[in-house]
C-alpha cells in the first residue's frame, strides 16, 4: 500500500511540470493507523523551499487519485487524514536533494571520523556535490569558536555524504 502511494505521489509530482506542484520532490511517506483511522504523511520539498500552495496542490491530486482508486481505497480505509508537508526546522536530512536547499545555513553533523567514530560538528554548508558517478560530498565551515591566541579557521572541511550519520539545520540566532 504505502508503495502504491509513493508510485502515486511520485506521477503526480512527476506530471505537475508547469503547474503549482513544479519543483517539488518526495522526500518520504508514512502510513499509521488501522483502516478505521488512517494517517498518511507525505514530506515533501523543493531546492529554493516548498511553498504551501505546492502542499496543497499534491494534496488534492493524492486524495483524487486514491479515491479514484476503489482497490487503494479500500487497503487505506475511506476514514483517512491525509497530510502534506514539508520539514521542519530542526527535522534530520534524509535525501541527499535536501543538502541543496540548506546551502548557506548551519548545519548540526554527526559523521563517522577517520578514527572510525562518530564525531559532531556545527557549521554552515557551504557547498554541495551530488553525483551518480563520483561520491557525494558536502562542504562544511564550522562555527568560529574564538580562542585566545589561536587563527580563526578558514577552510571547510569535506565530508562524503556516506560518512554522515545525521545532518540537521539548526536555527541561527
């Protein structure tokens, strides 16, 4: 069922090329519930922010297509919410699509170090390098913490998107 959905989600994101849903990608689904009461989640997002008319519009489309479909609507059960949202601050990075959108934000990581355990680092990302051939990577400046005596840091330091555990963007006061 919930791979139905994502099938669903994805032709109707797919096929809203010149319209409200423009832009937008899938990020996850999740379903809960029994059939009496079920709650279907849908994350999405866009490269420059998802705008709520884009929720709205892939909302709608989703909920036409599966009461259009008797055997879907059955699975899921008529008595369904259905929500359409993006992520929100302080929500972990869980496709790598997301790194774009974050690009000079600051960025709380979690990453397996060259010693093999995870380390932390805070910092804003700087770059983005997303690729099918090569590895993927992101660049990260991390927050200046000024000591006495020591030269702020200038360069970023690189992290392959396969050492990271956790990225989540962080709020800048």
């Amino acid at each position: 069922m919930q791979e139905r959905i994502r099938n669903c989600v994805s032709r109707i994101i797919a096929e809203s090329a010149g319209t409200r849903g423009e832009g937008a990608y899938l990020i996850d689904i999740k379903v809960k519930g029994k059939a009496s009461a079920r709650k279907i989640e849908i994350l999405m997002d866009a490269d420059i922010g998802i705008r709520i008319h884009q929720c709205a519009y892939v909302s709608r489309r989703v909920r036409e297509q599966i009461e259009g479909d008797d055997e879907l609507l059955e699975q899921i059960g008529e008595n369904f919410d259905l929500i359409v949202s993006s992520p929100g601050l302080g929500e972990p990075i869980i496709i790598p699509r997301q790194y774009i959108r974050h690009i000079g934000k600051l960025l709380q990581v979690t990453f397996i170090g060259a010693d093999g355990e995870p380390e932390e680092l805070a910092g804003h990302l700087q770059d983005v390098s997303l690729s099918e051939e090569s590895e993927s990577k992101i660049v990260i400046m991390p927050k200046m913490t000024k000591k006495k005596g020591q030269p702020a840091k200038t360069e970023g330091i690189t992290l392959y998107l396969n050492q990271v555990i956790r990225a989540v963007p962080e709020a800048e006061l």
